[in-house]
C-alpha cells in the first residue's frame, strides 16, 4: 500500500507523531534534514518509500559515537584446534604476524591455516581496526564498534612467504564490494589489511594495485578496490580476540557449513611484474601448479577437509 503523505505544508508538529519520531530517527543517524523544511521531509519520505531505510551499517561509526567496551579480554582456548600450535603469544623466535579482513572470518580462517608447507603457526579469528576495546561479537555486528572481522596470521617466512598469504587473500573474495562481502553486509565484512612495517605496508599496496588491474582487465568485480589498508599504529591495539566458539569454527562439530565470499577466480599477476624494488626476498614459494590446483573457488573452504593440504 502507498505511504500516504500530507498534502500539506506546515510546521514539524503537523505531521503524526509517527512521523515525527521516524525524523528524530534519521536525524540521529547522521541524515541532514530541517525540521522546518515540510517539503525536504516529504522528499525524505518519498526516498524511503521508494528505496527503504538507510543502511546505517554501511557507514563507519564515528570514534566518538563508538561503544566503550570493557577491559576483560576474550578467553579462548590455549592451542589451536587443527594445528595444535598456541593461540596467543610470545611466538617463537623468527615467526612473523600479519592481520586480515576479506569476508566473514570463519572461511577466512580455515582457507589460510589449511595452506601447505608448516609454514602456518597459528591463526585467530576477531575484530580488527576498530574503536571499542574488546568487543563481543554481537556487538562488531551491530556496526557501533567499528570494526571488521580479521584473521590474525602467525607464519614462518622460511616456509611460506607472506606473498603467498597476500595470493589467498586477494583470490579468496571480492575486494571491490565496499562495506561487505556477498550475503554479508556491513561494514564489519569490509575487506581490509593491516601492516607491521614499511615493507607489509609497500607488498599490501603494491600487490593491491596489481590485483585491480587483473580484475579490470578481465571485467570482474565492481570497479575499484575498496580495501582499507592501514598502518597497525594507527589504533591502540588493532586486533581482539573473538569468541572461543569462532575460532576454527569450520573445523567444530557442528559447526554450520556457511560462507559467502565470492572469490573472483582472477590470478594476481606474478610477483616479478609488481615487486617493490628492494623485496625481492619475498617472492612466493607455493609453485603456479599449486594456486590450479587448490586457489580459491566459491565456496572452496566449506567443501575441503580441515587438516592443511599436503603439497606436492
């Protein structure tokens, strides 16, 4: 039925209250609208009628409208549940850590720890690049925390490179679909890299711009790369822990067998065509041969066993 709307114009209090409060509403969400304008409110409620509500998921919360957290951190089980390594540190010496977001982080996870090699340590699931300290999950869902649901990476350079973890990140999403992936929207699924130091920071960048270019020329994707990438010292800690039942969730009992990436099925260009001068050392040590083998498909992880691939 067609919203019926006032054939009137005149002062906020001549609209019903319904309204009225629907105005206060959008106003709070950040919408500039005048109160003493009739006309620019009936044109608000035209657009809804015809486009619905705004998603105000869509939109970074603001530091200062942000929830305030707690102190406690997130409990989570001491070893891993596929690889049996630790779940937190100190991690030994000469292991390295990167911190991703590409979708929702249950199939993320599983796709990185199941990488060949025993070049994977360690991996964890949780809220990265946000404001509010120690966050539930309920709560980065509701968009109020700012952050995106990550993968924390812990690796060894002498086995996999973190080129290759690059590889599996970029070819195991979409990373032109904004504040979300797929079925999953918000902007707590916004693709999204973290880095350490200058040189994460110039392989993230470099890598990103080659992707973009694959995706153009091969018509995939929605324009752009919308990827945030951020240096680690921009936030007092830029990954928490998630829920314990989230961790390897995929691998659990019971688990629920769900993902919504949409891997685009485009190969990042070789690494000798977009290598920082100077990084060298990080060229990839998982052979072509393996990416046909094994690089991501749509819904790859939720129909691979849970145990690492065995390669070659």
């Amino acid at each position: 039925e067609n919203l019926k709307l006032p054939l009137f114009i005149g002062a906020m209090e001549r609209f019903p209250e319904e309204v009225q409060e629907l105005v206060k509403q959008l106003k709070s969400a950040g919408m500039a609208i005048d109160e003493n304008n009739p006309q620019q409110i009936l044109q608000v409620l035209m657009k809804i009628q015809m486009h619905g509500m705004p998603d105000k998921k869509s939109e970074m919360v603001k530091a200062e409208d942000a929830l305030k957290g707690r102190s406690e951190v997130m409990e989570v089980d001491e070893r891993h549940y596929v690889l049996k390594n630790p779940m937190k540190g100190p991690w030994p010496k000469g292991l390295k850590v990167c911190i991703f977001a590409n979708g929702c982080f249950w199939g993320s996870e599983k796709g990185i720890w199941r990488l060949p090699g025993g070049g994977i340590f360690s991996t964890a699931v949780g809220y990265a690049g946000g404001y509010t300290p120690n966050p539930t999950y309920e709560e980065a869902c509701s968009g109020r925390t700012g952050h995106t649901e990550a993968v924390q990476v812990v690796y060894d350079p002498e086995k996999i490179s973190l080129v290759d973890i690059l590889r599996w990140f970029w070819e195991a999403h979409d990373p032109t679909q904004g504040m979300g992936q797929g079925n999953d929207r918000g902007t707590q699924y916004r693709s999204a890299l973290y880095y350490f130091d200058e040189e994460q920071k110039q392989l993230y960048e470099s890598s990103c711009a080659a992707y973009e270019k694959a995706l153009q020329a091969t018509g995939k994707g929605r324009g752009k790369i919308t990827t945030e990438i951020r240096a680690v010292q921009d936030f007092p800690e830029v990954f928490y822990y998630g829920e314990d039942y989230h961790q390897q969730y995929l691998a659990k009992p019971g688990a629920r067998p769900y993902c919504s990436a949409q891997p685009q099925q485009v190969s990042l260009p070789p690494f000798e065509s977009w290598c920082p001068r100077g990084l060298e050392s990080h060229a990839p040590k998982l052979p072509e041969d393996f990416w046909k083998a094994h690089g991501p498909k749509p819904h790859c992880v939720i129909r691979s066993p849970n145990e690492p691939i065995k390669w070659p």
